[in-house]
C-alpha cells in the first residue's frame, strides 16, 4: 500500500476570479445550474465539497431573462408566514414584474447546499437588472454560456 494523500483545498489557498454574465435572453434555470457550479467551484480542478473553492459571479441584464414553455404563467412561488392562513403564493410573471433578481437568487440558492457554506457561496453572486454593475474594480472576466 502507498502513502498517497488525498488532496484536500483549503479556502485561504484557492484564488477567486470575478466573473461577469450577460442574462439577456438566457433560461433561468439553465443559467442558475452554471451560476451554481461555478460558486461552489465544481468547474475547477481543485473542487473541495466542504470548502468555498468557488469564484465571485455578476450577472446583468436580469430583468431579460427568459422561462420555457408556460412557467411564466403558471410557475408559482410560495412563503409561508408561520400563521393560520398565512400561505402566499406569487406568480412568476408577477415576480419578474416586480423584483426579476429575486427569480435568478431563488433558484441558484436551490442548487446550493443547505448549510452555512451554501449561504457563503449564495453572497458571491452578484445580481444586477441594468446592463451596469459597480465591480469594474474587480475586473471581471466575461463569461459565456450556451443556451
């Protein structure tokens, strides 16, 4: 038997690229499982599942994202305030409406883990309706994806 180690990442030695995505006419949910790969950084080599390997995401143009088929009529999300008749449930078309960021954040924290790392990963994507987004300091590097 050999003395081979497992190579395990630890988060103050992984380096974290900005990267900046164009949603304009993108599918929410194809996009959300990329956006999610690339936070928990499964796209790179060193991929830890217990440790934040992954990059910093800014995404624009939310406000042009796109459903398949009728979800946009008939997709619906739901809260529950904890009280007696207390369900609320909103249409997607009437959160695209509204608030088109929150569409993008709720399905990548879907695709995230459950725990305290799924939430740290969760605060590396930045969301942004405009084409402008205030991390031009970062210099972020363009991300293509195919639709």
């Amino acid at each position: 038997m050999g003395n081979n180690k497992s190579f395990m990442a630890s988060e103050f030695e992984v380096e974290k690229k900005w990267w900046v995505v164009d949603a304009a006419g993108q599918v929410v949910g194809r996009l959300a499982c990329e956006l999610a790969n690339r936070l928990r950084g499964k796209s790179k080599p060193i991929f830890t599942p217990h440790a934040d390997t992954g990059d910093f995401v800014v995404v624009v143009n939310v406000d042009k994202l796109r459903f398949t088929g009728r979800k946009l009529e008939q997709k619906l999300y739901t809260r529950y305030s904890g009280y007696i008749g207390g369900l609320r449930q909103t249409k997607a078309k009437d959160v695209m409406a509204s608030n088109p960021r929150e569409v993008l954040m709720h399905a990548v924290r879907g695709m995230l883990p459950k725990n305290s790392l799924g939430r740290r990963q969760l605060k590396k994507l930045k969301v942004y309706s405009g084409g402008a987004h205030p991390h031009a300091a970062q210099k972020p590097e363009t991300l293509e994806f195919k639709n």
